[in-house]
C-alpha cells in the first residue's frame, strides 16, 4: 500500500471508471485499510465482543465490561445490517472515560474492515475557513464508502527472469535510469516473456522486483503491484526472517482478467472530480481552501448511483462519530436531523457527559444540551464508571498493547489510581513509568515508577488543590 498518496498524485477517471495510484514511495499496493505503526488509543478494539446470543463477555475483542451497553450497541449493529436503522442515530451518554469512543468504534469494527469510520470533536466544525454546513457536508461524505469493483486485464505470475535495459538519464546526464526491460512471469500452468516500456521498468527497480516475487501488471494503466513472494520458487533467495508475505505458486495463466475492489468514499471522488479540470498550478490552492462545489456532488451522486444501477459498485455505510455533541450549536443539530432523513446517510453516533444544560448559543435548557426534536430520533445508550476489576483488565489491555511490561504490584497500584481518581490518568501514567523504569536500568514497570510518576504529573483534584493554595499569586 501506498502510505504517502500525494493529492495532485492521486486521480479518479469518473467517466472511464479506472482508478490511478502515482506513488512515490518503494512500494505499490491495492488500496488497503491503512496500517497503524503505533498504537492509538483504540487501536486494541476489534468488535463489541458479544457471543452469540448478543450477550457481553466480560474481556473480548478489547473491551471490558460496560455489558449492557455493549449488548445494545450489538442490537444497533443488527439493525444496521438489516436497513432498519434509516432516520436513526445513536447517543451514547456517560461521564468521562467510561468508553463512548471505544463502543464507537466497536460498531464500526463489527460493520466489517472497510467501513469508513470518521470520528471528530464537535469543536472542530467551527472554522475561520469554512461553513459550518460545509465541515458537516464533508464529513458526512467521509463516513459513506463505495466499494467498486472492476474486471482489469492483468498479467500475474512469479518473477522467472528479469533483464533491465539502462540509458543515460534525461534529467541528469550523470547518471543512468531503467528505460525499458523485458520479464518472464510463470504460473503452475504458463509462462510469458513480456517486453515493457520505460514506465513499468522504472516501476520494476524502485519496487526491487526480483526472481521469486509474484507479482501483477496492470495491462491497462501499467502498475506494477507486488503481492509477495513465492513459496520454494527454485533459484529465489531465501532469508530467516522475511519482511514480505509467503504465497502459494500462483495458477491458471499469466494473462488474465482479475475483479479489482476498491473502497473509496463519497468525498474521495468529490476532490477528484473538482480537481480534474483545475489547472496544475491550481491544485495546491484547491485542497487548502477545501470547498466542494454542490454541482460537483450532484454529478458524483449520479455517477455512484449509475455504477450500482450496472452492477459495478456497492455503497458502504460508514460510521460518523461526534464526540462532546452538546457543543453543538442549532445550526448544526437541524442540519444533522435533517441529513438523518437523506438518502445517502452514514450511522450518526453522538456522544456527551452533559446531564440537562443549554444548548450552545441559545438560553434553552436540554437534556445532553441536545434538542429534543434530535433526541427523539436517537437511540440512547449509557455507560456508567468501571469497576476496579474492569480498570484493572484495561490497563492490562493497554499495556500489552504499547508493549509495556508492569510488575504485578505496579498493576495494583495503577488500579488503585484508577478507581480513586480517572481511568484515563491511570492509563496515561504507563509511558511515563516506562520511562522512569528505563532510567533505572529496568524494562518492567514496578510500583516506585508508578509512584514517581503520579508525583510528578497531578491529576484533576490535586491540580484543583494546587490552584485553590496559590489562588492569590494566580492570573486572573
């Protein structure tokens, strides 16, 4: 997969319905659910963790506890699945830290891998640069995916022979670039010689194509896709330990049609569609100011819908997740009621830790400072504090997660800290006892860490203590 997709890099021919990739980096692969390389702070959930009945496991799939707010979670995964959730949204309400964003997530992660899933703080809808409507519009259109399928013209096989033609460089006559190759792919059942251009040999040697890979050519746009290595090739080298994936011999012939799916969202082919005609020097300008003409997704809403009618695509309905909603203002809570009633609508899940308070900009008091025309169409979900038990199963997760190792005291103690201050404060004590550790020439966490670390870095009530004792000296 390509990580570093540059936006004037990236095209969609709409019309053709060919998907581009130009790629910058030693490696090009089918479009694939990024790869996290460090944990965030979800990145352990897999799903809400149910059995079959729909009934919560104390520990799975990454969550703890919350048992009755899982199980409803999974009830709404149901009718989401059945088209039964149309005009609906979720509401999850608790105190902080007792696992909104985390059921969040579950839901999307049981919805299947390439959900689109876009989770954002309603603070952030307030921008100098764009309209409330706009911000919303956008992420909206980030939480609907089409799933496009397409039959493509391919040669696929294992990497026999490979023989690159070099000639002094255009750009820069001191040195030599690959201006065209010839490559001999084989499967259980054939095998071809092919002659490429400049384009595919450029491609060839900045992927490091090799005898014993498998890889695949896009006979129509000309990537060259490297799907991993063959199992036993003869004459291929062999490592102890291999970075790319083992495959089977691959069969069948080289050359052939392949059904390709890709996942992109409705605001992917929006930004495609408005940056086709612009201009090069124009593009830069173009994804900073970020506005969507209306034109332009009334012209990719046919398009999608057309791909459907014929077969070639499907949508995905993704997840769009708005933490902290009572900062919502009424604007944005109408627009949100009225985009529940479209057509194209993604799973709109609100989370809050407000009781009854005003809602934002206005002296009318709400329960969750949410309008009570909004709230009628919201499933409301609870999540009450955890227990020491279920604090201590979710350091343990988050631990295992980062890497960490905690002596069994130093466990205890961040438990204790858990419950009598903040599960969050608990878990953010982790790196920096790590790091105390690691001074003291130890890889496991004991409880002196712990205790240093929470000495150092003050939670809610001692920060409050602190500035009541020096009120008098303090800013006001």
């Amino acid at each position: 997969m390509c990580h570093n997709i540059k936006p004037h890099r990236f095209r969609v021919n709409l019309k053709n319905f060919i998907i581009y990739y130009y790629c910058e980096m030693s490696e090009i692969r089918e479009l694939k659910k990024p790869i996290r390389e460090k944990a965030s702070i979800h990145s352990h959930i897999k799903g809400l963790g149910l059995d079959s009945n729909g009934k919560a496991k104390f520990i799975a799939d990454g969550l703890v506890g919350q048992a009755e707010a899982r199980e409803a979670a999974g009830v709404v995964v149901q009718l989401i699945k059945q088209g039964k959730m149309s005009g609906k949204g979720i509401l999850f309400v608790g105190p902080p830290g007792t696992g909104k964003t985390a059921l969040a997530v579950a839901i999307a992660r049981e919805l299947g891998e390439d959900t689109p899933f876009t989770a954002i703080n309603a603070s952030e809808i307030y921008s100098t640069e764009l309209k409330k409507t706009e911000i919303l519009t956008q992420l909206i259109r980030k939480s609907i995916g089409v799933r496009i399928r397409e039959k493509r013209l391919v040669y696929e096989g294992v990497v026999k022979d490979r023989k690159i033609k070099v000639a002094r460089s255009r750009l820069n006559p001191y040195s030599q670039a690959p201006v065209e190759a010839q490559i001999t792919l084989t499967t259980k059942d054939d095998e071809r010689t092919l002659s490429v251009g400049e384009e595919i040999a450029q491609q060839l040697v900045s992927l490091g194509v090799k005898k014993g890979d498998v890889i695949m050519i896009d006979a129509q746009t000309g990537q060259v896709i490297v799907e991993g290595k063959a199992k036993g090739f003869e004459g291929a080298k062999t490592y102890d330990i291999e970075t790319t994936k083992v495959l089977e011999m691959p069969t069948g012939p080289v050359r052939k049609e392949k059904e390709i799916t890709t996942t992109l969202t409705l605001n992917d082919l929006d930004l495609n569609l408005a940056a086709r005609n612009l201009a090069v020097t124009a593009i830069f300008s173009f994804f900073t100011e970020r506005e969507i003409n209306e034109d332009v997704r009334k012209e990719v809403d046919r398009l999608v819908k057309d791909w459907i009618n014929q077969g070639r695509a499907e949508l995905v309905v993704g997840v769009l997740f708005i933490d902290d909603a009572h900062t919502l203002d009424l604007e944005a809570f109408s627009f949100l009621t009225r985009a529940l009633e479209s057509e194209l609508a993604p799973i709109l899940i609100l989370a809050t830790n407000r009781g009854l308070t005003k809602i934002r900009g206005t002296d009318i008091e709400s329960p969750h400072g949410i309008p009570l025309d909004l709230l009628d169409r919201l499933l409301i979900i609870p999540t009450r504090p955890y227990n020491a038990d279920e604090i201590k199963e979710i350091i343990k997760i988050r631990a295992d997660e980062l890497e960490i190792e905690l002596d069994p005291q130093a466990l205890e103690e961040l438990t204790k800290i858990g419950v009598e201050n903040s599960l969050r404060y608990s878990v953010q004590l982790l790196e920096p006892s790590l790091i105390i550790a690691q001074r003291n020439n130890r890889s496991i966490i004991k409880v002196e860490d712990v205790v240093i670390a929470s000495k150092l870095f003050s939670d809610v009530k001692r920060s409050v203590k602190f500035v009541k004792e020096y009120e008098n000296l303090l800013l006001k």
